[in-house]
C-alpha cells in the first residue's frame, strides 16, 4: 500500500515515520526549498512523547530536549497564582522546534523526500492514502471541503524567540491584563519563550512595548533575542469531517487551535500514530481523532478566555483570586486533563 503525504512539517514527518513502520510505502512532497522548522520552543507534552515512543524516537527526543516540569502561573507583577509541586507532575521535554523536526527527519530515508513540490490538486497524486498535512491554509482542505470555513483570527499575535541565557529557570505561564508570556527553558541554559497579546490582525506593535513592565526576566528575553518571529494567531473552525475518499487530513490542515494549551504540534503527533494505526481505516481515523481534537481546541479557546482575554481589572481581580485559591494537586489534575492520551491498540 502506497501513500502520499502533503507537506513535510512535523504533522507530516510524523506520518510517513508512522505509516512505514505498519509497513507503508510512502513518499513526502513538500513545496519549500527545504525540509525545515523554524520557529522557537516546543513542549513536548506526555501524549505526543507516548506518540513520539511508538514512533521509535522518543530515546532521541529525550537526548536533544530536557526534561521539565512547571513551575506554575504567575501574574505580570511576577506574583504567583499557581504555584506547582514537583511531586506529581509529569514531565514534558523542552526543545527546539527545529530538533524536533529534525529527529523525525532522519528517522526517514532521503529517498522519499521530496521537496520544491507543490501540490496542487488531489487527482495528481497516484496513491492508496493520501495524507493532506499541508498546514492551516491547507490546499487539499479548501478542495476537498469547499463549503467548510477557511481559518479564522483568533483575536491575538504572538511573538516568539529563543534567548542566549544561560538562565535557570522553571517552565512558567504569566497572565497579565490582554496579554501572556511563557518561557521554556533549554537544557544549554537558552530559553524559548512566547508574548503573546490581544490586538486586531496585523497591528504595528512593539513586543517591548506591551511587555516591558512585566516581571523579570520576560524583557531580558525579549531584548536579548536576535531574530524575534511575530505570528497573528489563527485557528480553523471546527470541521465536519477530517477525511473525503483516499485523503486524511492531518495536524494544522485538520485542527489548527490557538496555542494556549501547547497543544497543536502534539496533537499533529497522536494524529500520525492513530493514522497508522487504523492501517487505512479512515472512517475509523475520523471516529477516533475528531473528538479528542475537539476536546482539546475547544480546551484552548477557554484556556484563552480566561488567559490573554481578560482586560478589565475587575475581570483580572476575579481571575487571579480563582487561580490562586486552587490547590496545587486540583491545578495538577487540570493540567494532566489533556496529556493522558494513550495510543490506540493496533490491529496486528
Ligand atoms: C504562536 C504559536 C505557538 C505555538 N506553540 C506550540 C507549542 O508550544 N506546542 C505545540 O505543540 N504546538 C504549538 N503551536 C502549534 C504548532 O506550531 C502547529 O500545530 C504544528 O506546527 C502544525 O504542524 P503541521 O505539520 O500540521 O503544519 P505545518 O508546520 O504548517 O506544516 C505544513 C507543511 O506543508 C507544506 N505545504 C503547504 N502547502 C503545500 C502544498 N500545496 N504542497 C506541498 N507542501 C505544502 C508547508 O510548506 C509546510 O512545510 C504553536 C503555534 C503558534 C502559531
């Protein structure tokens, strides 16, 4: 059985690694230059490293990254709201997104990888599965699903870095008034952080600006960060289906969700792994990946409305007395709420 897969990001990676190991032959098309990531930070959250441990390289994830656990949330004055105990928390592996990639990457044989191809349609594309993991402007969606809504702003930009350090630092969320920060720390003492803040699409902002008077060492970060990546935030709407005929949509293509849980490149991993492990059953792919994705987009959205969404000093009084009469154990269990995914038995 043969399969195509559209875009070699980390979704798409992910499942040519997973596909061939039930045995698929596959080939990855890609329209860029190259096969590579930019961006800043990725946690990898204990679902995508069960995902990333079926794959078979998980033991080279967790040789790149660092393991991590959080230390909690706290206000843009530095305060805590939620401060977390180490017992009991799971870890996640603080990495660069491009070392991520990366180990997906060589995990393949060059000789399926494809780049300067740009799909255009699925009719070009001779295979048994084609997999449409082409990202949230995804080609193969707006053709395969016309009356589904294309991408929509989700009301917030974000801007994203890696900064030299060294730092020693724990993994923390800030909440602040319209905005949020957060900072994962590298295991070389560099630190991938993320501002993110309520703004209408394409606002000339300056992160400094917003984020400058927030608690230490969130400005150091911004400053010391040569190359700083801005990215409006977008999320698709929730759609009817992820799969029409021989194609399965995956990763962004299927569910791109706002950032605020962490989730989206995680769940472009489960989503291979299940690909693969369905072995060409799609209705079944469908069945089992809609409404966890669901779950955790919708997830997200409410972590946003009562994160970077609130503005009012009222609403953030209100807020930050909530988080802050959570016990650390209730906060823990809230937090592991998305990251107890197992990978679904396989067939053989
Ligand atoms: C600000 C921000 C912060 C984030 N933080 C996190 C985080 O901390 N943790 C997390 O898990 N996720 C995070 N995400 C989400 C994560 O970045 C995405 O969910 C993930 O990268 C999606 O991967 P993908 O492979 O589906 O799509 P993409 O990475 O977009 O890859 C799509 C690929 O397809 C190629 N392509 C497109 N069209 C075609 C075509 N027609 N033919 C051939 N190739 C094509 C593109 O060139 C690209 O390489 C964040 C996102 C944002 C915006």
């Amino acid at each position: 059985m043969k399969a195509i897969v559209v875009g070699g990001g980390i979704g798409g990676l992910a499942a040519a690694v997973s596909l061939r190991r039930v045995g698929w032959e596959v080939q990855v098309l890609e329209r860029a230059a190259a096969f590579a990531e930019i961006g800043a930070g990725v946690g990898v959250m204990p679902n995508a490293l069960r995902a990333l441990e079926w794959m078979g390289v998980a033991d080279e994830v967790r040789r790149l990254g660092t393991p991590r656990v959080s230390g909690g949330v706290r206000a843009s004055d530095g305060r805590w709201l939620v401060h977390l105990p180490e017992a009991g928390q799971e870890r996640v592996i603080a990495m660069h997104r491009a070392d991520l990639h990366g180990v997906l990457l060589r995990a393949l044989p060059p000789e399926i990888l494809f780049n300067n191809v740009e799909v255009t349609g699925v009719e070009e594309l001779d295979a048994d599965l084609v997999v449409a993991a082409d990202g949230i402007n995804s080609r193969l969606r707006a053709e395969l699903l016309p009356d589904a809504p294309g991408p929509v702003y989700a009301g917030a930009t974000a801007w994203r870095g890696v900064a030299p350090g060294p730092y020693d630092l724990p993994i923390t969320q800030t909440l602040g008034p319209g905005g949020e920060a957060g900072v994962l720390p590298l295991g070389d003492g560099r630190v991938c952080w993320y501002v993110a803040a309520v703004a209408p699409a394409q606002a000339g902002l300056d992160p400094l600006e917003l984020f400058g008077g927030w608690h230490d060492p969130l400005p150091h970060l911004i400053r010391s960060t040569s190359q700083v990546l801005r990215h409006d935030i977008y999320e698709l709407p929730l759609l009817p289906t992820f799969v029409r005929g021989r194609v399965a949509l995956l990763g962004d293509a299927a569910h791109a969700m706002t950032p605020y849980l962490g989730q989206g490149a995680c769940m472009a991993l489960e989503d291979a792994v299940t690909l693969a492990s369905v072995d060409g059953d799609l209705a079944r792919y469908d069945a089992l990946r809609r409404p966890r994705t669901r779950a955790v987009w919708r997830g997200s959205r409410r972590a946003g409305r009562f994160g970077i969404e609130v503005r009012s000093r009222l609403g953030l009084e209100v807020r930050n007395f909530a988080l802050r009469s959570v016990p650390g154990s209730v906060a823990l269990r809230g937090m592991s709420r998305f990251t107890t995914w197992q990978v679904p038995s396989m067939p053989r």
